[in-house]
C-alpha cells in the first residue's frame, strides 16, 4: 500500500484503477479487495479515476509546481529542496514529451532522465521517513535508483510503463536500505539476547558449583556442543567470567 500511495503522490494525489490492477496483478485480487482499496485511497484523499486515459487528462490540466517544504522537514531536506527549486526541473507534462523522446532514442536516456524525477524522490522519502534511516540516506537510494532504472528502460515500451517502472526502482531502492537496517538489527539483538542466556546460565552454574564452569559442562547443561559455546565466547569478546575454556585458555 505504501508503494500504491507514493505512485499516486508523484501523479499529484491521482491514480487510475487499472494502475492499481496493474499493480496488484500477482495476487489475483477479487473486485472486492479493490473496493476497499479504493476507499481507502479515497480517505487518502487520492482522486481515483476509471482508466488511464482519464488520469492523463486530468494530469495535463494540473501544472507541476515546484517541491514545498513542510514545517516538520529537517534542516537537510529544507536546504536539498531549495537546491531543487533552482534547478530546471521539468513539470510531469513535459516530463511525458521528454520520456517519449528517450523511447524513440533510448541512447538519450542518460542525458534527458536523470532529472525528471528528483522531486518524486523526495515525496517518497517522506513516506519512508522515521523507519530507521536517516533522510538523507533515503534521498540518497532514491537518486541511486533513478540511476539504476534508466540502466533498465529496455523493459517498458511506453510512457506510462516508465513512468511506473522509475517509481518502483526509486521505493524499491529505499526499502532495500530499510530492510538491511532492519536485518542488521535484529541480528545484533539475537547476537545480545545469545550472549546474555549463556552468561546468565553460566553464573547461576557457577554459584551452585562455586567455581568456574568449563565449556564441556556448560554443553552438557544446555544440551548443544562445545562449538556453540566457544563460539558464544568469542562473541562477547571472552567477556563470560564464570566459564573456563581449558582448550583455548589452559
């Protein structure tokens, strides 16, 4: 839903139901499913209209302007925008006359495509914004996948295909960043939660025993090999004090 809500915020809050059936082709949805995501978008406040043809319309009456700062953006992404605003950026009208230049001549794509889309980057970085990573790093995957989608254009035959193709490479971009800063850490934390169960185990053995534990025990008490412990051991830096390794430390 978040990528359907940051394509109809590049089109000015518009979008057309064959773009969400496009979207949503893979999970062969019933028409109910799209009722709801048309009240949805609706609440949005995101104009639905029937076909493609009918958005385009409606696009071509709306000029773009340039970007607005919001009050609760960050000093950096106030100052990135003021730089934007200086910039010869095409509006969405004739961003669609230049796209289908670079499909007549695809060999112009690196010099016509790089800034068509600089303004888009920043609306979906503030979809993504408070998910972990800093604004900056998200503009930053956002021009990276501007870069990456004109090495890709092969794939879309007409305008609109582009102009869905290039917002997906710039959220996919995004989300990628996300994900591996997700995944980096909830790996610390398993590393921590790990560390911690073998040091907690460790010392209440120790206190019974009243003396250090070796490795061979603390595997025979957790029911694992002597491998998973050492390993443990060197995670936390040796940093267990109530087991002894008399392989490693004799």
């Amino acid at each position: 839903m978040i990528k359907l809500r940051s394509l109809a915020k590049s089109q000015g809050d518009r979008i057309s139901k064959e773009q969400v059936k496009r979207m949503f082709l893979p999970l062969n949805m019933e028409e109910g499913h799209f009722l709801l995501i048309y009240r949805y978008l609706d609440e949005e406040k995101v104009k639905v209209f029937e076909t493609d043809s009918e958005l385009d319309e409606s696009s071509n009456d709306k000029k773009a302007s340039s970007l607005k700062m919001n009050s609760d953006d960050s000093e950096y992404l106030k100052m990135y925008i003021e730089e934007l605003n200086l910039l010869d950026i095409p509006s969405k009208e004739s961003r669609s006359l230049i796209i289908e230049e670079i499909l007549n001549d695809r060999s112009r794509a690196g010099e016509l495509m790089p800034n068509l889309y600089l303004r888009e980057v920043v609306d979906v970085a503030r979809l993504y914004e408070g998910q972990g990573v800093a604004l900056e790093d998200l503009v930053g995957e956002g021009n990276v996948g501007i870069l990456t989608g004109i090495k890709m254009l092969d794939c879309c035959d007409s305008v609109e295909e582009v102009e869905e193709f290039m917002m997906k490479m710039i959220m996919d971009s995004m989300e990628a960043v996300i994900m591996d800063k997700f995944s980096g850490d909830d790996f610390d934390i398993k590393v921590l939660e790990r560390v911690n169960d073998l040091n907690d185990k460790a010392r209440e053995m120790a206190e019974d025993l009243e003396r250090l534990v070796t490795v061979e025990e603390m595997a025979k008490e957790l029911d694992t090999d002597e491998e998973y412990i050492r390993e443990t051991l060197r995670i936390s830096g040796n940093s267990i004090e109530y087991i002894k390794d008399v392989k490693n430390n004799p």
